[in-house]
C-alpha cells in the first residue's frame, strides 16, 4: 500500500495522468465522440468526412472517453487525487498546529533584540502563535487540501450522477398529456438506472411567450396539470430559469415552441388520417421556415409546411394562423396551398383540411440525485482555489543565538514573492525601517 | 447607420484615439525616460477608460441588457475590464506598471476589432435572466485582465532576455516579472475555474444539465487544466525563466481560442448567441 501511495503521489506520476487526460480531451474535442452525438449527426459526419470517418473510428477515436484506457488513466488520477488529498490534509493539520518542517533553507537573519521585542512586532503584524511558531494567515494551509477534497468530490458526485440519472424529453400540445409509461421523445439515463417514468400523468393546460421587438423570444412558459394515479390534481407553472419540482422531478421548460396544426388528410379512395403538424416558431412574421415530412402523404412524395402566426404577417402572437402547405415530387412542386383554420384545399390528388391549430412546446423531465453534493464540490474548489492562490502563510520561528535571537522565516508558496516582507522584517529589526 | 450606433461607434473611437495616445506617451516615457511622460500615459488611459464606461453604458441603456451578447459588445468590455485589473493591480503591486507596454496596446487593439463588428441590438434570451450567467461572465473577464498582465510580464521578461537595450533597465529585474507572471497565472487560474463553475451551475438551472461537452465548455476545461499543468510545473518541477515564459505563452493563445473562437463554432449552444 505504502509503495502504491509512493507512486500515485510521486510528482510525475501526478503530471504524467493530468497530461493524460489533457491529450485525451484535445484529441476528443476534434473527433466526434460517439456516446455524445445523435444517429443523425454520426450519419452527417460520415457524409461530410467518408474517408477521415472511417480512418477515426478504425483507431478507436470516437470512442475516446468510453475506452478503457482512458478508465485506467481515470483511475490512476483519482487513487493520485485520493492519497493527495489525505496527505494534504494531514499536512495542513499539522502545520496549522505550528508544527515546524524543516528549517534549514528558510530565510534567516541575526538581531540583538530580545524575542520579546520580536514577538510583540509579530503579534502586532496578526501572527499568532502556535506550539513555538508563528503563524500568519493560517487558514492558508487549507487551501491545497480544500482543492483536491472538492476534485474527488465533483468526480465521485459526477459519476454517481451519471449512472443513476435519469431524463426525458417530450413534445405537448395544448390540452394533450403525457401518462405514466408512454415514449419519450427522447430518453437518457444512467447505466445502473432504468428509463424515467413518471409518477403522474401531465397535461399541458396553456403556453405563453412573449417576444422582443426584435422578434427573439422573451419569455416562455407552460402552465401544467398533474393527475396522479388517485386523481390528485397539482396545477405548476413552469418557465425558463424558474425549474419546477413535482415529487422529484425536475421539469425544465425548454425553449423549442411553436403551433401544432391537426390536419385531416384525405386520399382518392376516400381514406381519411388526422395528421398533428408541430412546426417550429418563425423568426419573424414575415419569415417562415420550411419543415419537411419525407414520404408524406405517400411514398416518393415529399410535404413540406410552414406557417404564419398571422395570415395578415403583422404579430407572431396570432389567433388566426395560416398554414402553407406544399407537395413535391422528384424535387420539384406538384402544388401550394394556404389554409386558415377550418379551411380546405386539394393539393396533388389529396384533400387537406384543417380542424385546429394549438400551442405546442418541449419540456424535459429529470430525476437526478447528487446536485447538493456537486455543488458542495464546486464550494471547496472554489475555496481551496483561493485559499491556495490568495491566503499564503507565512511563519516565523524564533531561536535563541550567540549575538541575541535568529529569526528564521518563511512564506509556505511563492517564497521570492514574498521575500520583500521578510527583508521588510529584516530592515525593522536591525534598526534601518520604522516599525509600521 | 443610425444616431444611435453612430454614437456608440463614434464614442469607441474616441476611446481608441485616447488609449493610442495613451500607449505612445507610456512607452516614450519608459524607453526615453520620461517619468511625466509616463505618469501622463496613465491618466490619458483613465479618461479614455471614462469614455469607454460612458458608451458601455449608454449601448446598456439602449440594449437593455448588458455587454456580454454581441461579440462587439464581449470585447468592448473585455477590453476595458482589462484595464480596469491592469489599474488594480498596478495600485496594489506598484511594480508591474510597466505591463502597460502590453495592455494598452492589448486594450485598443480590442476595442478597434469590437469597432469592426455590427454593434447589432440583441435581445437577451430568456436563459439568460440569472445571477449565475452574471457571475460566469465576470469571472471569466476578470480572469482575462491578470492573464494579460500575466501575458504582459512573460513578453517583457523574454524581449529582457533576448537583447538588453539602455530603456530595458527601467522594466523590473528579470526575476522579479518571472515570479510576478507566476503570481498572476495563479489568480488568473482561480478566477477562470470559478467562471467554469458558475458557468456550469447555469447550465443546470437553465438546461438541466450542468455539463454537455459543448465546445467552448470543453476549451475551457482544457485550458484551466493547461494552466494547472503551467502553475504544477512551476511550483514542483523548479520551471522558471525563459521556458516558463514560452509555456505561459501558449496557454495564454489556447485561452483566446477557448474565449473568443469557440463561440463561434457551429455546434457549440453559445453560438447560438454570438452570430
């Protein structure tokens, strides 16, 4: 045990892992990871960079972070951090108590005056003392320890978070709920955890926003019904930054958000299908955008659709939207059509109608333990970082000598930074600096 | 253009003219040893830091958000919160002052490329009403002043060692700007991490995530480890002069890649921001 505490706190075993972990990042950062991007944005980088593509993941370089080597080297740099921390600690109890390393290579000058008279000086200059030593700026000596606790902290926490966490993203439309035991829309959770369920159903009641002049999004929230399984009823409202707890789940108002336009569709046998369209806000009234449903309403054939909040283009807060809608075919248009509310149109052998339009937004629902304890490891590094960088130490030991008494001094870090003060010290007690 | 960025530009202008006057006077009065040359250099920097705060808040008052949307506005304060720790640190350690044959030049370098980008109105997202994106921002500009001073002291202490001119006897001895960049690595080391920090706090209440590998959040990661690995090499393996200088300047440009480039990557969440 000995041994391996020797080699994990050995200062280039402690570089070696840090520099690990530094070339394993930059090296991430320029290939796409796997575990990080979706099916379609793999599917993008292999049309964008075929041969490269190819190239990377024979290597291994997409999966930089899920190999187990870089486990290894993750291991090594937490044992180092365990056994540093443990040994930092120790040493900050120790010298905190006053408890003198050695010596010999500390700064030191000769003066007659008597250590009363040097004392009284230190006192003065908020030195205190401890078991024969004096000590400036002591909780300096916490600053190292602080700092590798709040790293084990924040790795444990993380790890523990990221196998047991569990989210989910939904898309609603006004007046539509989401029960208990339906598919996400998107899902992620940890490895030692099974996929979120919720413990109530969820309705969406209303969405409001509100925009800048610039037509950006201001402000956006959803007012949300929960019905548990007794028909208990919660009426929440959630908004962005304003996170809502509902019996351990965070919900989290996502700032996607648009109209859904339920569309009747109807082929030439007479065959009719209420599709749900859920396109996404325009930029500006007068500024639509294009969402493309690929073999809809048949294979070969191509729907794409947007809308304008207004029909008259003047607010993007519309009650009377307008829905266009196109066909293509092979690339090019087969027909256009503009429906309002309730009104139809015939558009390449189909009849579209359409009944209703609603709010739609996404909101993602976490269950995730650990925040506090992350948190609390963001503090201590914070703290230690401080202490470490901004609250040195420094300490003076008095010893008796032939000509009176040696003062021996010195800062814990940044010893030349701080030799001024000690020549300051220096100059008092030989008689050439006043006593300020 | 209209009246209203007409007059910011015009202002920032003025704040260029003043600080590049300011740069000529300070470093005429280090090389040629005119000490009220030199004292003048810091009170032309002081009102063109005036002028500089008027227009920052009076684009504040037009937007209605603070400088930190636009890319205009992300230098405009950067520069001039560069400035503002140059003068802090320089009351503090009177011995750094001749930094300022880096900063000021840094400072109006800054301010003339927010020039060149649209002053543009950006509204501010709805993300981005809480204290924690306040404090994330600040951090990481305070972080940037004592990394030019850092930046500033390593480029003196290698033209010092490079070839020694009569003027170069008025910079500080060589040791001393060595452990002095040291210092303020370590300062500019703790303010970067709690601007990560905050940074990820944010993300977690705004997304629900504190951490996404996102591009500008994994630069910056990389580039605190690098200083980690700066400040451990340092304080454990004796690196000192001329390496330490040449290391301290590397870090320093992945610090402006991870700053400045990152946010414009297409598939980082912060470009969103900055188009």
């Amino acid at each position: 045990m000995q041994s391996l505490r020797r080699l994990f706190t050995k200062r280039s075993t402690i570089l070696s892992l840090i520099i690990l972990i530094l070339a394993a990042m930059l090296l991430a950062s320029f290939v796409p990871q796997t575990f990080l991007m979706s099916k379609e944005g793999i599917k993008k980088w292999h049309s964008d960079y075929p041969a490269w593509s190819l190239t990377a993941e024979k290597m291994g370089l997409t999966s930089i972070y899920t190999h187990p080597l870089f486990a290894l080297v993750l291991l090594g740099a937490s044992a180092s951090l365990a056994f540093s921390s443990l040994d930092s600690v120790r040493r900050a109890v120790k010298l905190s108590r006053g408890t003198v390393e050695d010596a010999t290579e500390w700064l030191r000058f000769e003066t007659g005056r008597p250590a009363a008279d040097i004392e009284v000086y230190l006192r003065k200059h908020r030195y205190s003392s401890r078991n024969g030593s004096f000590v400036r700026y002591a909780p300096g000596y916490w600053g190292a320890p602080m700092l590798h606790i709040g790293f084990m902290v924040v790795i444990i926490v993380s790890l523990w978070m990221a196998l047991t966490q569990r989210r989910g993203l939904v898309s609603l439309v006004e007046g539509e709920a989401f029960v208990p035991g339906q598919a996400w829309l998107a899902s992620e959770e940890g490895l030692l955890v099974k996929p979120l369920i919720l413990d109530d159903a969820v309705r969406l009641d209303g969405l409001d926003f509100e925009f800048w002049p610039s037509y950006a999004t201001k402000r956006i929230g959803s007012h949300l019904t929960f019905v548990s399984s007794r028909g208990d009823v919660t009426r929440r409202t959630v908004e962005v930054n304003s996170v809502l707890m509902h019996k351990g789940v965070r919900v989290y108002q996502m700032l996607d958000f648009g109209h859904a336009f339920a569309v009747q569709v109807v082929d030439s046998s007479g065959k009719s299908n209420l599709t749900h369209l859920l396109i996404h806000r325009q930029s500006a009234p007068d500024k639509p955008e294009y969402v493309t449903y690929e073999d809809f309403p048949e294979k070969g054939r191509t729907l794409k659709a947007k809308y304008f909040a207004e029909a008259d283009r003047s607010s993007l807060n519309g009650k009377n939207p307008e829905l266009v809608l196109r066909i293509d075919e092979k690339g090019k248009e087969v027909g256009q059509a503009l429906l309002t509310i309730g009104g139809k149109a015939d558009l390449a052998g189909y009849h579209f109608r359409l009944e209703g339009v609603r709010r739609w937004t996404n909101l993602t629902f976490v269950r995730i333990t650990g925040v506090g304890g992350l948190f609390c490891g963001f503090a201590l590094i914070c703290l230690g970082c401080v202490l470490h960088f901004f609250v040195v130490p420094r300490v003076a030991v008095l010893q008796p000598s032939p000509g009176g008494t040696e003062l021996c001094w010195r800062a814990e870090r940044f010893e030349d930074f701080f030799k001024e003060e000690f020549d300051t010290l220096r100059l008092v007690f030989e008689g050439q600096a006043k006593d300020g | 253009m209209d009246s209203q960025t007409a007059i910011n530009v015009g202002m920032h202008w003025g704040a260029v003219f003043l600080y590049v006057l300011a740069t000529i006077t300070n470093v005429a009065g280090i090389v040629f040893r005119k000490d009220k040359w030199e004292r003048g250099s810091l009170w032309l920097a002081g009102l063109g830091m005036a002028v500089h705060a008027a227009v920052i808040i009076y684009w504040w008052r037009i937007v209605g958000h603070g400088p930190y949307m636009a890319p205009s506005e992300v230098l405009s304060s950067d520069a001039w919160m560069v400035l503002a720790a140059y003068f802090v640190f320089a009351r503090f350690f009177p011995v750094i002052r001749p930094a300022s044959i880096v900063v000021f030049p840094a400072v109006f370098t800054m301010v003339a490329l927010a020039i060149f980008y649209n002053p543009g109105i950006r509204s501010l997202p709805p993300t981005f009403g809480t204290v924690w994106l306040i404090l994330h921002i600040l951090f990481y500009k305070i972080s940037l002043g004592t990394l030019v001073v850092a930046l500033a002291l390593s480029v003196l202490f290698l033209l010092r060692s490079v070839r020694e001119a009569a003027w170069m006897q008025r910079l500080p001895d060589p040791a001393v700007m060595d452990i002095y960049a040291y210092r303020f690595a370590g300062f500019g080391f703790v303010f970067w991490g709690i601007g990560v920090l905050a940074g990820s706090v944010w993300a977690y209440y705004s997304w629900g995530r504190y951490w996404n590998w996102d591009p500008v959040e994994t630069w910056s990661l990389i580039t605190w480890i690098l200083f980690g690995i700066y400040l451990h090499l340092r304080r454990f393996f004796g690196l000192k002069g001329k390496p330490a200088a040449w290391f301290f300047i590397g870090c320093f440009v992945m610090a402006i890649v991870a700053y400045y480039v990152t946010s414009h990557m297409g598939t980082s969440i912060h470009s969103e921001y900055f188009k």
